[in-house]
C-alpha cells in the first residue's frame, strides 16, 4: 500500500457523519436508545443505511458515551469485620431444572452468608413469606451456632414495611431478632448491591449446583430430601475453605440463647372468678366453665395456647407483658343477665369489637338512656353467636339512617334466608341391568 493510499484511507467518510449530530441529540435526550434501534430508524427512511454498518454505529456509540455520555453509578467495596453481620435473601432455582419423581420442581433457595468468612448455607423455600423468613434465619443461626451483631435483608415486605413514606422493620420482624439481640438492617430501596454478599453468592452457589448436576447426568431426584441432601453435600464442599476465617468469626460472635425463638415456654395458671388468667404478666379472658380450674399454658413467640389436661381449650394471640386480651364472647351471656354490671366494668372500652359498635352504643345512650346497656348488650351478644362483621355492616346502615340500633332491626338486616331444600329422590337401580353390563365384556374378563 502506497503512502498516498494510506492518507486517502484515513480521509474516508464515515456513513454516520451527516446524522450523527441528530443521533447525539437523540442520545442525549433518551442515554437509553440503543444502536440497534437508532439503526433501524436510518434505514427506515434512508435505503443508503444498511444492518452492515450496523458495527460502526455501536462503535460510535460506544465511544460518545465513553467521552459524552453519563457518569455510571459506582459501587464501593466493603472492608467486612469478623461477626459484624449476616446476609439473607431468596434466589429463584428454576434455571436449575429439577425434577423430583419425574414432575418439574419449581422452588427457591433461602441463602444466608457471613460476608467476612463467606460461610453460607441454604434451604429450600417455596415463597418469600414471614414464616419462611423466620424459619430460614432460625435454621441457619442453630447450624453455625453463634448469632452476629447484624443482620442485613432485601426491603422484603415479610420483614420491611412503609410508616409513612419511610420503611421501617415490622414488629414481628424487629421481635425475632430481638430474641436472638441481633440488630436488623436493610438496604436502601432500588439498591441490591447493599446486600452484594449474597446477591454474588446466588449466582457461585447456583453455578456449582448446576456443573454437579452436569456431572451427575442427571437433574432428576427420587424425593426433596434427596434433592436436600445433594445441596447439602454441595455446602459442606464449599465451606471447607472458609474454615479459618470462620473461627475469627467465631471467637467474636455470641452464642446463640438457651431458648429457641419458638420454643413454648410453659406456665401453669388458676382462672379466677373473674374469667380471666394472668400468663406472661398478661392478663386473658377464658370461657367461663373454666372458672377454678388449674389450666396449662404454653406460651409461644407469638400465640398462648391453653390446655386443660391434655384438650386445647383456646388459642390467643400473645400479648405482651402489661397487655391484655378481653374477648367479648366469653363474657357477653354474662352481661345480658346482669346489666348493670356493663357500666362500671373496669375493661368496658375492650366490649366494643370496633369503633362502629361503640357509636351504637352511644347512640342507644343518647336516645335510650333507660335501656342502652339492655340494648348493646343484646346486639352484642347476637354478634357472638352469629357473625359480628355482618352485625357490624348491619349497625352501619342503621347509624347512618340517622336512627337508634336494636336488636330487631339488626337481627332483620342480618337474617339469612335458608330457603326450601328441594325434594330430591334416587331411585333403586335394578340389578339385573348389572349382569346385561357384564354380558358386554370379553370372555377372558369374565373369567378373571
């Protein structure tokens, strides 16, 4: 090649350069626009543009954005300190494609990792729930037998909802972790990268999975505990070589407490004449049979279940230590016989199932004063032998219509017509249409 060639080669036109002033404009406008899109476009109202240009166009691209275009976000590495914290999130293990006994498995993994040793483990999860959250992080603080200062998730809605326009931890959330005095975190909203540790993990866990799975031959298991086992096997392998990191870890990090988080705690309690029972420095209704007798309480994370002998008598939720829980329907058939024992009750307030039948009673008040309690009492008690939410509509209705509630007004909105059961009759078949059916069968089926 000449030297005049070559300076005749490096003045060549570029086929962009009459538009490319339009294309910069666009790419300004929209930094989203790719090459293939903007290529399109041209040939669309040029037959001069062709998809064989299509690589010089990128390369243009390419280079503006390099020179022109917009800061990229940068994400900063963590200096990570032994126990400081723990990570969870799920990861979706379709890809894998998994059978267990011939039929498709679709699942996720529960991931949890200490960031600073990279130990990790792993439990199959079918949802993205409270329960499944909880159970993961419990599952996994029992198998590395120590607790760290922290523990870091996704803005999942199991652990993270909205208090206004800042999301804060739900107290079901905040409660587990204070049982095992972990301090919760979250990433900011939009920002993954925040929980980076096991965001990488999931994709070198997933990885490995799938080139045993390659070896293995095959993806088919016999069972889910099959399935787990071989996940199983695949976290041991991983873990071995983080073993000495693990042991600084180990040296910082607590002990996990004597008690599990939702290992009942049992008390034994008397009811008093009151119908009520003192459990966990809370106080409860129970049904009025019980009254006198020694009854056994198991006290959960979250619900106290009530047993006499060995019978569940009642579940509740649990309250916490101060708190109490008043039920209406253990003692409203009490109240209608004794009225005015309504007044000066000392959990009154706690009689009003919600705000719509504490209007009603006022009301019954206002243009009542001589029958209020008679009144509320009977709607009261019909609501716990039928349906308060349908007494509580029924209340409405009436409330607004500007007028008094009572007992058959509201037994008249809520009256539910059966209707008449229709006469059905199936009459006797004849056996002798049996032995036609079987003079159809082949001999040999006769025979059998």
């Amino acid at each position: 090649m000449t030297a005049e060639t070559v300076k005749n080669s490096s003045k060549r036109t570029d086929v962009f350069d009459g538009v490319w002033s339009e294309l910069e404009q666009l790419l300004v406008s929209d930094p989203g626009l790719q090459a293939k899109t903007l290529m399109q476009m041209l040939m669309d109202r040029d037959d001069s543009f062709q998809w064989s240009h299509l690589r010089t166009l990128q390369r243009r691209i390419r280079d503006w954005r390099a020179l022109k275009g917009a800061d990229n976000d940068v994400k900063f590495r963590q200096r990570h300190q032994p126990g400081k914290q723990s990570q969870s999130d799920w990861t979706h293990c379709d890809e894998l494609k998994v059978t267990i006994d011939g039929a498709p498995f679709s699942h996720m993994l529960f991931h949890f990792m200490l960031p600073y040793s990279r130990w990790e483990t792993a439990y199959i999860s079918f949802s993205e729930s409270y329960d499944n959250l909880v159970s993961g992080f419990t599952r996994a603080i029992v198998e590395l037998g120590a607790v760290p200062e922290e523990h870091r998730t996704d803005n999942l809605t199991a652990a993270v909802t909205s208090h206004g326009s800042r999301p804060v931890f739900t107290e079901r959330w905040q409660s587990v972790l204070d049982h095992y005095g972990v301090r919760p975190s979250r990433n900011n909203p939009g920002e993954s990268h925040e929980n980076g540790s096991v965001e990488k993990s999931h994709h070198l866990l997933k990885s490995e999975l799938d080139q045993a799975l390659r070896l293995r031959q095959s993806r088919e298991f016999a069972s889910v505990a099959d399935y787990e086992r071989f996940i199983r096997r695949m976290l041991d392998k991983r873990n071995r070589g983080r073993q000495a990191r693990l042991t600084e870890e180990m040296a910082v990090m607590k002990d996990p407490p004597a008690r599990a988080w939702n290992e009942a705690v049992e008390e034994r309690v008397v009811v008093n004449a009151f119908s009520l029972v003192t459990i966990g420095k809370a106080l409860y209704t129970v049904p009025s049979r019980l009254i006198g007798y020694e009854l056994r309480a198991l006290v959960y994370a979250e619900v106290v279940r009530v047993f006499f002998g060995n019978t569940l008598v009642i579940e509740m939720p649990k309250q916490q230590p101060g708190g109490k829980r008043i039920n209406y329907r253990h003692l409203v058939a009490h109240l209608v016989r004794k009225p005015g024992a309504f007044v000066g009750y000392i959990f009154r307030d706690d009689l009003f199932p919600s705000l719509t039948f504490r209007k009603a009673y006022d009301r019954l008040v206002e243009s009542k004063p001589e029958r209020a309690e008679k009144e509320y009492l009977a709607i009261l008690h019909h609501a716990a032998m039928g349906s308060e939410l349908d007494v509580e509509a029924a209340l409405e209705l009436l409330l607004g219509a500007g007028g008094a509630p009572s007992l058959e007004a509201v037994k008249e909105l809520t009256y539910v017509s059966v209707g008449v059961l229709p006469d059905i009759r199936i009459p006797v078949p004849e056996l002798f249409t049996y032995d036609e059916l079987l003079s159809f069968l082949p001999q040999a089926h006769k025979e059998v």
